[in-house]
C-alpha cells in the first residue's frame, strides 16, 4: 500500500514536471493558445481534445524511449530515432533553438519585473537566473520538487479565472462568442492542434527523456503522461473559455489574460504576475537543463560549470534584444518538432513502444 502511494505521488511529481515545461509565458498571458485554438472558434475545442490525446500518448512515448534506451539527452534518442549522421545534425539545430527560447523566456523574466513591478529589468533577470541554477544544480530531483509546487499554483489559478468566468458570463454567452470565430474549416484547426502538441514535445523532450530514465517504473510514467496530458488540456480549455467571455476586447491586448485577472479582483492580478514568472521559470529550468544534458552534465561539479555557462551566456543574450529572432525560432523550431514526432511515431523494429 505505502509503494503504491510513492508510486502514485512519483506520476504526480512526473506529470507536474510535463506541465511545467510545457507551458510558458506565451500560455500564461492566452496569446499562444488564442492564436493555436482560439482563433478558430469552437472548433477549437475540438482541437484541445486531439492536443490532450496526443499529450498523452507522445509525452509517455518519449519517457518510455527514455527510459528503454537509458537516454539522459536528445542525443541518445536521436541516434536512435534518426541514425548517426543525421542525429548530430538534430543535435546542434535543437541546441540551437533551445537556447533561442531560453534568452527569451531570460529576457521575458527581465521584462516582467520591469514592467508590472517597476523593478531594474536586471535585478529581474539575475534573480531569476539564481533561481533557475539553483534547482538545476540539484539534479532532475529538483526539477520534480520545483514543478511541484509551480505547476499546481498555475493550474489553480487558470481553472479559478474560468470557474469565476463562467459563473458572470454562462457557458451560452461563451459559446455564441466561439461562433461568432468559427470561420475556418475544422481540418485546419485540427492541424493546428497536431502542431501545436509536436511544438511543445519537442520543448518538452530535452525533461521528459532522462525523467524516463530516472524511474524505474513504466506504469508510473504512464500515468504521468496522462496526469499531465489531463492537466494541460484543462488549462487550454479554461484559457479559451475566458478569452471567449470577453471577446472581441481581448484581441486588442498583448496580455489577455492579464486583462481577465483584472475582471476579477486586485489580488488575483498580483497572482497572475506570479503564474506568469512561474511559467517563465519552468520553462527556463527544463530548457537550460536539456541544453546541460547535452554537453554531459554527469557529475555535481559538470553540472554547476555547464549550467552556469548556459546562464551567463543566455542572461548576455537576453540584453541585446531577440524579438525578430525569436519569433524565426519558434516558427522553425514548430516544423522541427514536427519531424521530430513523426520519427517517434514511425514503425520500427529495434525498440517496439507498447
């Protein structure tokens, strides 16, 4: 009885892990998931759906991979999903991009302390960077304590603005709202569902292969994948019914959560400016741990002087300002995640995934 209560606190610690370093700050403030499923009206929901089915099942893909081949990078699984050759070209495009998206969500952290608390963008920065080396020096095991407590806090907040939305507004004031966009044909916005599912798993596999690796059990990490999976659509479906409730006013805000936190109540927005700096840390956290992994962070020491080159060199980026950049990476790193999953769906007789 004791075993099966760490195993089932272990695929909760799992499945926070997913969550948090799935989502980011472009989740947090609605504008990536209006632009992934909201835009598209109700059919949108119907997209959410197909995200959480593929959630489920990649995400425990990618851990069972993990944990078969004893991977602790990308490395391992792409010389195995895509040979040699071809693998170490994955290898340094995903570097690449990784660290593209850590100077932004660097930046963004800087940003968010300058702006919405009138504190120096540095001290925000640096701050966030100490947090950041701090839970990453301590191994895979901070990572998991770390989302524990982040991820259910954002996850909280998110179902709490939808509840308070829905109790103003009903679900047939939402729903008319959805109509009111639904002007493309169901096919895209299942598409852009699959896109938006194969973007995040590829964010999301530099963690989700050694946390495979990391333990011991497959059933656990099955039920992590379909903890997280749950999680993350219930997020995606709270966020969407709140930007339908007020529509069309939110589409002329680069925050629109942030607007909904402010329908709510004073303290709520206060609230929201900690979801988002946490959304921003877990992201940064499982990226610049799944760039350390890349260059072998095997010992205590590795990881302290890996992860702290990581950090400086992004924090440098992160002054010099990468918007244009950054919006080119995530455009490219959302094609390469695509073939990256479509390498991890395909037959192959080597490593058969139950």
């Amino acid at each position: 009885m004791h075993r099966a209560g760490q195993s089932k606190w272990l695929a909760f610690q799992v499945g926070c892990t997913y969550v948090g370093t799935v989502v980011g700050a472009g989740f947090a403030s609605g504008q990536e998931i209006f632009q992934f499923f909201g835009r598209y009206g109700n059919w949108g929901f119907l997209s959410i759906l197909l995200s959480v089915v593929l959630f489920a099942w990649l995400g425990y893909k990618v851990m069972y991979l993990g944990h078969r081949l004893q991977a602790h990078s990308y490395r391992e699984l792409n010389a195995f999903l895509f040979g040699r050759t071809l693998g170490s070209v994955f290898d340094v495009v995903l570097v690449l991009m990784l660290f593209g998206v850590t100077v932004a969500m660097l930046a963004g952290a800087g940003a968010l302390f300058r702006e919405s608390l009138h504190v120096s963008f540095q001290v925000g920065a640096l701050l966030t960077l100490a947090i950041t080396y701090i839970t990453i020096v301590r191994g895979i095991k901070g990572i998991l304590e770390a989302n524990t407590v982040i991820v259910p806090t954002m996850v909280s907040f998110v179902l709490f603005a939808a509840f308070d939305v829905l109790r103003k507004y009903g679900l047939p004031h939402i729903w008319s709202a959805g109509a009111m966009l639904t002007t493309h044909h169901p096919l895209v916005s299942l598409i852009s569902g699959v896109m938006y599912a194969a973007f995040n798993i590829g964010l999301a596999a530099g963690v989700l292969i050694p946390l495979g690796a990391n333990v011991k059990d497959v059933e656990t990490l099955r039920l992590g994948a379909c903890m997280g999976a749950i999680a993350l659509g219930s997020m995606l479906l709270a966020v969407t019914c709140a930007l339908f409730a007020h529509y069309p006013k939110v589409m002329t805000l680069d925050i629109p959560m942030a607007y909904v936190a402010s329908q709510i109540g004073r303290y709520l927005q206060w609230a929201f400016l900690f979801v988002l700096w946490g959304e921003i840390y877990s992201t940064l956290v499982g990226n610049v741990y799944s760039l350390g992994a890349q260059f072998g962070m095997r010992t205590h020491r590795s990881s302290a002087i890996v992860t702290g080159v990581i950090l400086v060199l992004a924090y440098l980026g992160s002054q010099v300002g990468f918007s244009t950049m950054v919006t080119y990476v995530y455009g490219v790193f959302s094609w390469i995640s695509t073939l990256f999953v479509f390498a991890l769906v395909w037959p192959r007789e080597k490593l058969p995934v139950p």
